[in-house]
C-alpha cells in the first residue's frame, strides 16, 4: 500500500498520542518490578482503558493522553493559527501555548481565545502539566521574560507538527523547521539542551515523511545528518551541541547490541530532560524500525518520564510508517482520534477547517 504524506502526518500525530497515553499510566512508577507487578512481565504492552485515578466522569474507555499530546495539538493549532493571522509562526505558537495555559490555571482572557481545540472537554483537562511550561508561560501572559534554566522534556515533545507542516509543497525548508522547532521549544524551555533536541527530531521527522521507501539504514543517516548540523544551527553553544552529537550516536549504537532495552534505555537516562528523551526516542526508533508497536513498548517501559519518551518515539516513527500501518487496535483504544486526525489532515492542507463537534 502506498503511503503518502498525508497518511504520513497522520502516523506521526496518532503515532505521538499513543506513545503518550501508552505510557502515562507509569510515568511516575518508579521501580520497573511495580510496572510488571501491575501488567505483566513485559511491562504494560496495551493502552490501559481503565485508568483508574481518574474521576469517574472522565472513565470513558479510552486511553487518555496526557499534557504532551495537548500541547502538540496546541502547536499544531498556533502555528496555522499564524498561517491565517499572517503573523510569525514563533508567535502564532506561543499565543496557541498561553491559551493552553490559562485552561490549564482555570483563567480565561479575552486575547487568547483563537485555538478551536480549547472547546474539546479532554483538552480542558489537566494532565500532569510540567512546571516549567506552566511557570514560563505565566511570565509571558503578565508580560514578562521568562526566566529559568530547564532542559527538560517539555519542549522537545511537543514540536513535531512543524516539521510535518513544513514538509508539504516545501512550506518550509527543512533548517528552517529545524530552527523553529527549536525556537518554539524555547518559548518554555531557556537551557540549551531545552530546545536543541527539538531540531534535531524535527530534522529526523522531516526526511522520514519524505522519504517514499524508509529504512532502518535511512533512520540512522537521519540522526548522524541532523546532528552533524546542530552545530552551524547553534555555534553558540558547542559544549550542549557535542552532549546531543554524543547522546544520539550512543544512542544508535545501544540500537544494535545485545543487551535488553531496560538496560540500554537505563544507561541513556529516565528522559526527563530534552537531550535523554529524544535519545531513548531514537533508541526505540532505530531498534525497532520495523515494529511500531515493540517500538513503543520499549519506549515507555523505564522508569523514567514514560508518557514524553512514548510521545517522541510514536512522533517519529508513525512518520516513517503512516496511519495505516498503526495497530488498529491502538487507534481503536486512544481517545479524541478524530480530533488529531482532523488537526493532523489541516497541517497537511495548511489551513484551519471546521470540525463539527
């Protein structure tokens, strides 16, 4: 079957939503005994519908995604937002987070009302947002500078519709994804390792989608392309520059051994900063190129952040293997699928649609 760019963006918008609710039931179980205690030996392998701390009003047999998936279709909403505005993409986005925000605190302002997804009850929920989002998107909505020094994962999980937008009719070529990828990253995220990695998953997103034939072989000439260029997109950090050149090669490199992925996905981190969650990413990504849903297994069965190194690895592996291909059963168990789908077909006509809700 062939796989056009249109199924492609598809693959990586669901693909990213299920890698999220697959591993947010164990993003804060922090002994990988208790994972298989709750589901088995091999961890948790199926979307977990009976999410039981939730309210019971939320209980809707589904798998719920968490924050992560929320603020990608926020970028994805910001960023055709600025489309239609004709404002800077960076802008377009950041207003689409500040929204997020004030859903997020309970606050409403009549600025920040433009992103169409604020009325979809499941993205009105608050699902285990991150501090540093929250705390530097405050400063923004009252005008200030943001000021921290995080690299975590936030910012990197949340990118990848700009390299898909970006792919169809070359909208943008692809270091200019890259740089905004990264920009948009930086919104939250001021540490360098914060939004580094978000050009380099871009930059791997980007060559997937467009790439008719993937192959395993190609995925790993991706990662050492985009991270030979991270240094002439960034010159002013060398230092952050070589810790993600040197992650990401381990990182393909663990992808061949003969160790087990608790092991290897261990010596990379808990993927709780930037740098370490698209490192695992591409781990699960190149080991199990062929194999979406072990992919995904992999990704989110560590004791680390689960639910962003699910999110990632399904970004950009549903960009090599397209909607279709997905388990059905995992399309089938994931909630709002019809509100990603209907985001993921306006990034690829570039403009906003009506959904009938």
């Amino acid at each position: 079957m062939e796989t056009t760019l249109q199924d492609r963006i598809r693959g990586s918008l669901i693909g990213g939503a299920i890698g999220d609710a697959l591993g947010y039931p164990i993003e804060f179980i922090f002994s990988y005994k208790t994972i298989q205690a709750r589901y088995g030996e091999n961890g948790i392998t199926r979307l977990d519908t009976h999410q039981l701390w939730l309210p019971e009003e939320e209980q809707a047999g589904k798998a719920v995604f968490s924050d992560d998936t929320q603020m990608t279709l926020y970028t994805a909403n910001g960023l055709l937002n600025a489309k239609k505005q004709k404002i800077a993409y960076k802008y377009g986005i950041a207003q689409a987070y500040i929204e997020w925000y004030l859903i997020q605190v309970g606050k409403k302002s009549s600025k920040y009302k433009d992103c169409w997804i604020s009325t979809i009850p499941a993205l009105n929920k608050r699902r285990a947002p991150g501090n540093t989002c929250l705390t530097a998107l405050e400063a923004i909505f009252r005008g200030k500078e943001p000021f921290n020094n995080s690299k975590g994962c936030g910012g990197v999980m949340r990118i990848a519709p700009i390299p898909l937008y970006a792919t169809v009719d070359n909208r943008m070529d692809i270091m200019d994804a890259d740089r905004l990828a990264a920009d948009a990253a930086e919104i939250t995220h001021l540490h360098p390792l914060g939004f580094i990695p978000a050009a380099l998953m871009s930059h791997i997103i980007y060559r997937l989608a467009l790439d008719e034939h993937p192959t395993q072989d190609a995925m790993v000439r991706y990662i050492e392309e985009g991270a030979g260029l991270l240094a002439g997109l960034f010159p002013q950090y060398p230092n952050e520059v070589e810790q993600m050149q040197t992650l990401a090669s381990t990182a393909t490199q663990l992808a061949f051994n003969e160790k087990s992925d608790v092991l290897n996905i261990e010596f990379l981190g808990g993927g709780w900063v930037g740098e370490e969650a698209l490192a695992i990413a591409l781990y699960c990504s190149t080991r199990y190129f062929d194999n979406f849903e072990q992919a995904l297994i992999a990704a989110v069965n560590h004791v680390g952040d689960s639910d962003s190194t699910g999110a990632v690895t399904g970004n950009i592996l549903g960009a090599a293997v397209g909607y279709n291909a997905i388990p059905q059963y995992f399309k089938d168990d994931l909630e709002q699928t019809d509100i990603i789908l209907h985001m993921a077909d306006d990034l690829y006509l570039g403009e906003l649609t009506e959904m009938r809700i």
